[in-house]
C-alpha cells in the first residue's frame, strides 16, 4: 500500500481523528501539568489549537474531522446529565443559601448576558457572533446547547466559554486564595471561584464542586462566593 | 457502570424527547439534568439516600467517570472554530472587550447580590 492510499484509508476511518483528538489532549494536558496548572495555560484550549493546526496542515475539512471525533463529543450529553449528581449532592449547602443564591444567580445572568451582548454589539459584531456570545457564562457543554438552540455556532461559543473560564480565574484566583481558609481545600482551587462569570471548567478533580440551582434553565454553577 | 450510564442515558433521552416533544426552550440534557435531580430528591424521600452510597452507587461511579473527562468532550465541538477563524479574527477586539468587560461586571454583580441577600435575609450557616 503506498503512502497516499494508506492516508486516503485513514481519513475514511473514525479511529484516526479519534486517536488524534485523545493523543492532542493528553499532550496539552501535559503542557499544562508542566506550566504548574496556570490558568493562562489552558489544556482543553491548547488541544483545540493542537487539532486546529493539525487540520490545516493535512488539509482535512472539520466535517473529515468530525467524522472521528462525534464518539467523545456524544459523551457530552450523558456528562450534563451526570451534572445532576454533584448538584444534588451539594443542594443542602444550595437550600442553606437559597435566597442569596437565586437572587446572585438572577442578576448575574442577567448581567452576564447583557453587558457580553451590549458591548460586542457596540463594537458592531453581527448577529451570529451576538448569539455565540450570550451564553458565554454557562458551562461549556450546556452553553454549546443553547447555542444550538439559538441557532448559533456551537464551536464559537466553545472558545468563548473557555475564554470566560481563563479570564474569571485570572481575575478570581489571586483575591480568593488569600481570603481562602487553608483548612478548605476546595477553596484553594481556582476552580471553587464564583463560577457565576466562568463556569467553562468541569469539575475535574472533584466531583462536588459545581454546586448549581436546577431552578434555573441556565446552568450557572456557581459554587457559593465564601466569605 | 452499565447501570449507571443507561440512567444517565436514559435521562437524557426523556429530557430531549420533552424539549423537542413540547417545544421546550431548554436544552434536552439540560431538562434531563434537572428531572434527575428532582428524581434523586424523590428517592430519597422514602429511602435515605446518603452522599457516600450515592458516590459508590452505579449512577455515582458512572457520574464521576464521565465527570472526570468532561474538559476532553469540549475539544471535538471547540475545534470546529477553524471553521469561524474569519468571524474571530474580524470581531476579536470585539469579542475581547465583551469577555473582559463582561466578566468583571459578572462577578462583581454576582457577589455583591449574594452578600448583599445574604445580610437581608440574616441567612445562618456557611457560605
């Protein structure tokens, strides 16, 4: 078989951008591991620019690409789902909290949503470009869903959220390590910050972090600003 | 583990099947979401339901599975933004400014609501 029929082979096949998406992220996840974790240094963005890169340079349309990678994007929505579990299991912290957190989780989206749309709006981004934006707050995979639903570009909001994530925790991260009781744990990760303005990042070293009201259509996850 | 992930399956099915069926505005795993939690806090009106036995049950293995390789299930869908270089590279300043601006006010809101709420209503209890 020569080099070309084995590549034209490949790009019929689900297995090789499967394997490819997969090999992408362990390396991005490696180049993060070795940054110490830094926000700025994000894997799932690395992997993505990884993939993107690879693409170009092969000349495969993101359709080819697709094709492979549709197995781990299915998961997404079994993974929402499963948001479920840690929801329910913090809902005594949420019910303790339940008028402060319904009243930040009202306003914040609301704030969330308007000055993201107002401001690109005056920058004069279309349309399209408006809706990717507007759920930029919600984790990604439920923010990718309504963007579907809007009759958006999913992808778009993808970076977006991923964006939100990086600057929240750039933001967040320095103020709430120093007010953070060393005896909480969870509050010294940068990933337990008020997820109100960036909920991007899944709860990946534990599965109790996102706390969220189900009241809400949006999945906001906050977890509860700690004082 | 196979238990676990038809509920979550299963869950999802049903809310997709409401949000198209009724022509909701959510989501379908978003509304799949929310059935499972109001299942899980029915469950546990008749049978007590701890967090240990919800973590070691099928669902909670399943749960925490999935969970632990959600930021890879983003990569798939994020790199379709090859297709929208154009749109970010016209609206990047645009965009930037939106998330940056954005995500102070949002945070700012956020906190200052909950606090403030939180004096209001002389809620008790750890944040």
């Amino acid at each position: 078989m020569n080099p070309f029929r084995l590549w034209v082979y490949l790009q019929t096949t689900p297995l090789f951008w499967l394997t490819a998406t997969l090999a992408a992220f362990l390396v991005a996840d490696a180049l993060a591991k070795a940054a110490g974790r830094r926000p700025i240094v994000n894997h799932v963005l690395i992997a993505i620019a990884l993939l993107g890169g690879l693409l170009k340079l092969t000349g495969t349309d993101y359709q080819t690409y697709f094709n492979g990678a549709q197995f781990v994007h299915f998961l997404l929505g079994p993974a929402t789902v499963a948001l479920g579990v840690p929801i329910y299991t913090n809902f005594a912290l949420v019910r303790r909290n339940v008028w402060p957190l319904a009243a930040a989780l009202l306003i914040g989206a609301t704030v969330a949503i308007a000055s993201a749309v107002l401001v690109a709006k005056a920058f004069g981004a279309p349309r399209a470009v408006l809706i990717a934006l507007a759920p930029k707050s919600i984790t990604a995979g439920v923010a990718m869903a309504v963007t579907e639903a809007l009759g958006g570009a999913p992808p778009l909001t993808a970076v977006l959220v991923i964006a939100t994530g990086i600057l929240g925790a750039v933001i967040v991260t320095p103020s709430w390590t120093r007010s953070a009781s060393p005896t909480t744990p969870r509050a010294a990760s940068p990933w337990a910050s008020p997820r109100m303005a960036s909920a991007p990042r899944a709860p990946s070293r534990s599965i109790r972090s996102p706390a969220c009201s189900p009241a809400s259509p949006w999945d906001l996850t906050p977890s509860s600003p700690r004082r | 583990m196979t238990r676990g992930f038809f509920i979550l399956l299963a869950f999802q099915l049903v809310g997709e099947v409401a949000a198209r069926g009724l022509g909701l505005p959510a989501p379908g795993p978003v509304i799949g979401l929310a059935l499972l939690v109001v299942a899980l806090s029915l469950h546990q009106r008749w049978r007590p339901l701890d967090e240990e036995a919800l973590a070691e049950s099928d669902l909670g293995k399943a749960a925490r599975g999935l969970l632990a390789a959600l930021p890879l299930l983003f990569v798939p869908a994020g790199v379709g933004v090859v297709q929208y270089m154009g749109l970010l590279r016209e609206y990047g300043l645009a965009l930037a400014m939106a998330l940056v601006v954005s995500t102070v006010a949002t945070l700012l809101a956020t906190v200052g609501v909950f606090l403030l709420v939180k004096r209001l209503t002389g809620a008790k209890g750890e944040a």
